[in-house]
C-alpha cells in the first residue's frame, strides 16, 4: 500500500486514496502516518483534510513501484482518479453558483491532474483527450492560455476528427488561443463549426459559432462576426440554451461597439445581464458586466460604470480569474484618469500590467499601452506617451489587430499636444523608437513608464536627462545595433539603464517568429 499511495505527486484525501488504492487505501492512510511514512493531515484550499509523501520516501516508494512491474498499473489508476475528478469539476465551472468551489478543487489536485494528464498523454490517447478537455476550463479561468493550449493540442493529437470529442477539444483550444492567435483561434473553432452545421443544431455548434464571432471581432472583421454571433443567438433561442445566449449577446454587443452603434450594443448587453447568473458560467457573468460598464464609461456615465467594473472586479478576486481582473483594472484605470485619478490610474495600471504579463495575453497587453500612453499624457511624459502608442500601433498592424474605433478618437487629442509640446524632430525620434519595439519590450518600458517612480522623476525638475550622444546610443541598440556596434565607452550609467529594456528588445526581422 505505501508504494501504490507513491503515484500521488502532491497532497491526497483518503478518498482519493481508496480510489486509486482501493478500499483498503484509506485505513493504510491512517496507519502510515502512525508510522511517520505519511505527513499528518493539513487542510487544502478545497476545504479538505489532506495527506503527503514526503519526496524521498516517494522516490524510494516509486522505484519499488518500478522494480515490481506495477508502473502501469499505478499510472493507469491516477488517470482513472483524475479523468473522475476532473469531469465533475467541469461540470461545476458550467455555472457561476459552483465556480469557486470547482475551482478551488482542481487548485488542491493540480499536481494529480497534471502527472495524469502526462501519462495517458503517453500511454492512454483517449483518457488524455477527455481528461484535457475537461481541464481547459480551469486552464482559461486561471490564465494558463499558452500551457493549457500546448497540453490540449498534445492530449487530443489521436482524436477522430469530425467527432463529438474532437470538436469539443476545438472548441477549447479556439478560447486558448484566442488574444495571443486569433488566426489560429478562428481556425479551432471554424474546424468545430463546419464539421457541426453538417448535423442537428446543438449547445456545442452554438459555442463554436460564438468562438468565431469572438475572433472575427479581434480581426477586425465586424460584420461577419456579427453574423456569426446572430446564427450563435438564433440557435440557442432555439435550444433554450443560456449559457449560448448570454455568449451570443456578449459578442453581438461587441460587434454593436466596434460598428459605433452605442444604442444597439448597450441594448445588447444588458440582456446578457438580465439572463440568470447561477444558470451560465462564471466568466460569462464576468464578461457581461464588463461590457455594461464599457457602453456606460462610453457614454460618459462613469460613476455607474465604475460600479459594474468594481462588481467585475470582486467577482473575478473572488473567483481568481486573472484575465477578468486584468480586463477590469485596465477599464477602471482608464475611468480614473477620465476623473482625474492619477494615483489611482497608475496603481490599477501596474496591477493590470502584472497580471497580463503572468497570463501572457496580448490583447491585454495592447489595451495596457493605449492606457499607459494616456496615462503619461496626462503626466506632460509626451515622449513617453507616443513611444507607447507608436508600439502598439506598430505591434497592431503586424498582427492584424485592429483598433478600437473609440481608442482612436480619444488619443487624436493628446497625440496632437504630445507633438506640438515635443517638435517635430523629438515626436518622430519617440515615434521611432515604439516602432521598433517588441511586445515585451514594449510591456517592459511601459510598466515602468507607469511606476511611481517615473512618476516623480518626471515631476522632479533636477532629475538628470540623458544627453544627445547617449540619446544617440539608445536609439542606436532601439534599431536592432549590437554591443560590437555600439560604443559603450561614452556610454553613462543613466544611458545603460536605458539600454537595459532596448538591448534585447528590437523587433525582429519579417518571418520571424514572435513568442
């Protein structure tokens, strides 16, 4: 029994381990840790008394595993336990009344689930499928887009395709990969599309639909992401299916704002909010009520909006959604500095910039820099407001991404007093430099561009400035130059600490692949 209770990686209950062990297993439990095999009970994040094997006397546990053949055996049962548990915590990620306590479940199993998922990835195709799909939801709610992503894409390689589990899997990586990859995104789903049109309406062709229409918007592709999103709306309506109509109005909403139709998309998401919340997911109640306070910051109701974007918020700390916290802290810095709130405006900013670069999802990123860019605006950092902007909208028209209509217009007037404070020779120099950026480099200068600070070394009138030649320098390593190119000999300390966000941050060359 102790080397069978070795295939756990982490912290177990005695269910877990007479799931696996058998009903023997929990008894064993009790006696090993009288023996000190096993650390005493500790209460998990779930809730639950939890046990653990300390790492040598696992690793001594597993190669007695090996040396009596039962490898197999073991890993066979850990998938088992894992696919179960797994499966039911998916089912309570489906409404918002039972997120926190699903979720919480996987966080205590996550080095279970993990080392299963590894296993039958290798030894058991048709475990690993079902056992990742059921794992996504927890991956996006999480923020682990680009692991999840890779794991899923792994465990489903032997999926039949056109099946009902192949789609589905689809449909997950789709929402993985969607504000990294909306090419691939849209790919996902439309393969999940096409292959379900061909059959009977059902809850899964209407989240494929949605899918689209969420990445045909990020494309810049309005109206066939609003014709998408109908179908999406249609069927639901059809199948009197919630969950489907809230995404459905969510992204007929959106395609309403990107078309500058503010009557139609405010009209639009609060239907999506007037749909029962214990009945659709979590993130779904989330995105809603982002959307409402979006349409009222819009329309100038920015005290109301900032009700909503503090509801979201709360609702997303609560459930540890760090998309939906990031998403909200941009949207509620952008509030504060239409009132005047710069402390406030940099702090909600630099925890929004935290987050988007722990999750890795790029169109927060783009949305950090449009805010940052205002924010030093605001600041009379007009250098530093249009370096960022030039980054974004370089990195954007790379990437296909388009600009939100309402982001451009509220940037025409202070790019105009940026350039008109600068001169034209300082404005393009600052122009140049953000196109030259990465996206993490321009993360990076944007971040610190928003720290308290740069802040009050912009406001301190005998902060030292960098001269024309070291000016020179930064620009030079900017534009991709080397070490070998670049004199640093006459370069300064406050030089070098420029040059420690631009030497490795040139955008590389057309074809190259950007991670």
């Amino acid at each position: 029994m102790f080397r069978t209770l070795s295939v756990f990686p982490g912290p177990f209950t005695l269910d877990a381990a007479e799931e696996v062990a058998g009903p023997s297993g929990g008894p064993a439990v009790l006696r090993l840790v009288d023996c000190s095999l096993l650390a005493p009970p500790q209460t998990g994040g779930d809730g639950q008394a939890r046990y653990l094997m300390l790492e040598t006397l696992r690793g001594y546990a597993a190669r007695q595993v090996a040396q009596a053949g039962e490898e197999a055996a073991a890993g066979a049962a850990l998938a088992g336990y894992a696919l179960r548990v797994a499966e039911r915590a998916a089912a309570g990620l489906e409404t918002s009344a039972t997120e926190l306590a699903a979720a919480a479940w996987l966080d205590a199993e996550d080095a279970t689930v993990h080392q299963a998922l590894a296993w039958a990835t290798e030894h058991d195709p048709a475990t690993a499928g079902r056992l990742a799909v059921a794992l996504a939801p927890w991956w996006s709610l999480r923020g682990r887009y680009a692991a999840g992503y890779e794991l899923l894409s792994a465990a489903s390689r032997d999926a039949a395709p056109g099946g009902e589990q192949w789609c589905t899997a689809q449909v997950w990586l789709g929402r993985l990969a969607t504000g990294t990859d909306e090419a691939a995104g849209l790919k996902h789903f439309a393969a999940a599309r096409d292959t379900l049109a061909a059959g009977a309406p059902t809850p899964l062709l209407v989240q494929a639909l949605a899918g689209c229409a969420d990445c045909l918007l990020n494309l810049g592709r309005v109206s066939d992401a609003a014709r998408e999103a109908g179908r999406a709306l249609d069927l639901a309506r059809e199948l009197g299916y919630r969950e489907g109509e809230a995404r459905a109005l969510c992204w007929l909403g959106a395609s309403a704002y990107y078309a500058g139709d503010h009557a139609a998309c405010l009209a639009r998401w609060r239907e999506a909010q007037r749909i029962e919340p214990a009945t659709i997911p979590g993130s779904l109640v989330r995105r809603s009520t982002f959307f409402l306070a979006i349409a009222l910051a819009d329309a100038g109701e920015l005290a109301e909006a900032r009700q909503y974007c503090g509801r979201v918020l709360s609702l997303a700390r609560q459930a540890g959604a760090l998309f939906d916290q990031a998403d909200g802290l941009i949207l509620i810095a952008n509030i504060d500095l239409q009132t005047g709130g710069l402390p406030e405006a940099r702090a909600h900013l630099r925890e929004a910039m935290e987050l988007t670069t722990r999750i890795g999802h790029d169109l927060l990123v783009h949305d950090c820099l449009d805010a940052c860019g205002h924010l030093c605006a605001q600041t009379s950092r007009y250098a530093e407001a249009m370096t960022v902007w030039a980054a974004d909208a370089a990195l954007r028209a790379e990437r296909g991404i388009p600009d939100p209509p309402r982001d451009a217009q509220r940037r025409e007037k202070p790019l105009r007093q940026a350039s008109q404070a600068l001169g034209a020779q300082r404005a393009g120099a600052a122009e140049t430099r953000g196109a030259a950026m990465t996206l993490p480099i321009a993360a990076e200068y944007a971040a610190l561009a928003a720290a308290d600070d740069a802040y009050e070394a912009a406001e301190a009138p005998a902060t030292p400035r960098l001269s024309a030649r070291e000016q020179e320098l930064v620009m030079l390593v900017a534009q991709g130059r080397t070490d070998a190119q670049t004199p640093a000999s006459s370069t300064s300390a406050s030089a070098q600490s420029a040059l420690t966000w631009t030497g490795s941050g040139t955008r590389q060359a057309a074809g190259d692949v950007r991670t």
